[in-house]
C-alpha cells in the first residue's frame, strides 16, 4: 500500500499525446503481423505486446521522471529482443533515452551519452567475439542508432537551451542593470537640480526674509526703504536665476551646465551683492584672490563649483555670522585650487534666517564629484570653510 504522503508524478499531456499515439501505431503493426524478429523465445504473437504496453507507459513518464522512464523502458527494449518485436517499441525507446537527456538531472544528462556509447562498444565486441562475422557490426550500428544517437542528439538539444537561457539571464541582467544606471542617473541629476536651484536661489530668499524682518520689526522709515530695496534686488536677482534654470531645463534637459556658467571672474559682483544683503548685520566681506593673472583657464565644472561653493558660503555669513569681517581667500597652485571662507563665529544680533543643513550638504556634493575634498567646521570664533578642487582637466571629465 502506498503511503498517503507519497504523490506520483502527474505526466505531462503532450507525453499523454506521443505515448498513446506510440501505442496505436504499435498496434496497428501488430495487428497486420509487422514484426522486427523473426525465431524467437516466446513465439506468442501477444508476448510482443507486453513490451509495447510497458514503453508507452515509459512514453507518459518522459518528461515527469525521465529517469525511471530511462531504466524500466531499458528493460522493456530488451524484453523485446526475446518476442518477434515491434518497431513502434523500439522508436519509443529511442524517444525515452533523448527525453532522459533533455529533462534529466544535469548529472544525469552528461553520463548517458558516455553510458550508451560504452554500451554500444561493448555490444558490438561482445557480437563480434561471439558470432565472429560482419553481422556483429551491424548489430552494433542498430544498438547505437537506439541507444547512443538519441543521447547525443539530446545532449546537443539540452546545451542549446542551456545556452539560449544563460543568454536571456544575461539580457534580464543587462536590462536590470541599464535600469538601476538610469535611476542613479535620475537621482544624480536630480541632486545636480537642486543644488543648482538652492544656490542660485537660497541667497537671494535669505535676504529677503532677513531684511523683510528687520522692516518689521523696527518702525524707522530710513531702515524700512533701505529693507525694501535690498529686498527688491533679490526678488528681481532670484527671479531672474530662476528664469535662466526654467530655460536651461527645456533646452537641454539637464544633461550640461548653464551657458552663462558663472566664474571665478564674477567673485567682485558676488562679495558686492553679498555687502548689500549684509550690512544690516555689521558684516564686512574682503577678497583674496592670489591666483596667478597668466594662468591656464580652469575646466569649467571647477569654476562652477568654487563659485557655488564661494555663493553657498556668503549666503550663510549672511544668514548666521555674528558681525565682523568676512574673508574670501581663493589661490591655484600645484594644480589645485584652494577655496577659503573665514566669517565671524558666535551669537548673532538682529533677525536671521533659518537654515537647512542642505547648503553644506551640496558644497561637499559638489567637491567630492570633481574628487576635490571640503571641510566646514568651527575653529574657535571663526566659521571655517575649506575646499580644495583639482586644476588640471581631467576634472572637467569627472
């Protein structure tokens, strides 16, 4: 009795399909007296159909158990060698060993072509000592064409699949791939969007909220107009950045920077802008700039950053500096070019304006990008920024 828990294999219905068809030919040869054999050891014509019977139901297992199809449809074949025979049982066989091969476990499938042609080999020595005639070799060519042929037609059908599968992972493994690069591409531009938009636009917005502050907050119609001019400039400065982001997205999609891209050159206008916005709050700004006059032009990415890193910098003095002086140093020299930002560290009077955190955040994004390095501490009264940017043009690939 069987054990509950044990399920056989459901056979497949296109092995239902070639079994039954195995059968009815089988059958029909049968019926008008075809046979393989002519003497045999059971001369009853019904003898011929029990290894019939047998490879058909080794047909229905063919791609469920190719294995145990393989071994009883084995001893089924050479039943048949002691009946008259028929030849729908010998091509059902045939059938059983190239499934065995195509279906098996992989171990399976790479020892059944060795198997069979040892078997052959041996068959046709074992013939050719017994008989010693050339019926010995054709005995052979019988056994390979059943036994070792159909092995290696289905190794050659497996290593194919085998093939076009390692191809299609590949290609799943290629498209997943092009994928997660194109979503690091979407966040990488992404980031690029919204440090550009934060700089060009942080600054002018901290102004505003500052001096829209300090308007409110002392009743002084001298203090109240010079607030609502500085706040005037911003709005325009701001909108008009943001205008040139706006055009810049439609015309290029993001994939290069600014045509106006702003420099080094432009430092004097930035420190001017920067006194306007921070006179209020005793702040005083000083540039250094001991690049050399005659040196070789900067890639732009570099020019970019240190300008955005120099723009991010004031734009906090601005916004959290106590007052004093504001020191802009920047220099170039063994092909690195050095950023400096030195502004009063410690309790500020007056109105100020939130901030984020995300400004550091995008100074170190864009330093690191170019494979620069960028520090931003407190160094007893003084708030520090340092960065340093490659000079030479492998940084304009970066």
């Amino acid at each position: 009795m069987l054990d509950e828990h044990v399920t056989l294999p459901r056979p497949h219905r296109v092995d239902l399909f070639i079994a039954a068809v195995g059968l009815v030919g089988g059958l029909i040869l049968w019926s008008f007296g075809l046979h393989t054999q002519l003497d045999r050891l059971f001369t009853q014509r019904w003898a011929t159909l029990v290894p019939l019977a047998v490879m058909a139901g080794c047909e229905a297992l063919r791609r469920t158990a190719p294995r145990t199809a393989l071994t009883v449809g084995t001893v089924a074949i050479v039943a048949d060698q002691f009946t008259y025979g028929n030849l729908a049982t010998v091509l059902m066989f045939t059938d059983v060993v190239y499934a065995a091969v195509v279906y098996g476990s992989p171990a399976h499938a790479r020892r059944l072509p060795y198997s069979t042609g040892l078997v052959t080999v041996g068959v046709t020595i074992g013939f050719l000592v017994w008989w010693q005639n050339a019926y010995a070799l054709l005995v052979g060519v019988i056994t390979g064409m059943i036994s070792f042929l159909p092995a290696i037609t289905g190794a050659i059908v497996r290593n194919h699949r085998e093939a076009a599968d390692a191809a299609r992972l590949r290609a799943e493994q290629t498209a997943l791939l092009a994928e997660m690069d194109r979503a690091q591409a979407v966040v990488a531009e992404r980031a690029r969007m919204a440090r550009e938009l934060h700089d060009m636009v942080a600054n002018h917005l901290s102004a505003i909220a500052i001096h829209s502050t300090a308007a409110l907050s002392l009743d002084e119609p001298a203090t109240t107009r010079q607030a609502l001019t500085v706040i005037r400039e911003n709005s325009v400065a701001g909108l008009a950045e943001m205008r040139r982001l706006i055009g810049l997205l439609r015309d290029s999609g993001g994939e290069s920077e600014p045509g106006a891209v702003p420099s080094l050159d432009a430092l004097d206008a930035l420190l001017a802008r920067a006194r306007t916005n921070g006179s209020s709050g005793g702040l005083r700004f000083v540039l250094e700039d001991t690049r050399p006059a005659d040196g070789a032009a900067l890639p732009a990415p570099v020019e970019l950053a240190a300008y955005r890193i120099v723009q991010e910098s004031l734009t906090n003095a601005v916004k959290h500096a106590s007052p004093g002086t504001v020191t802009v140093r920047v220099g170039r020299g063994d092909g690195v070019l050095t950023v400096a930002v030195d502004s009063p560290y410690g309790k500020r009077p007056g109105p100020s304006a939130p901030g984020t955190g995300s400004g550091l955040v995008g100074m170190r994004e864009r330093a690191e990008l170019l494979g620069g390095e960028f520090r931003a501490a407190a160094a007893g009264a003084v708030w520090q920024v340092r960065a340093v940017l490659p000079a030479d043009e492998k940084a304009g690939n970066a």
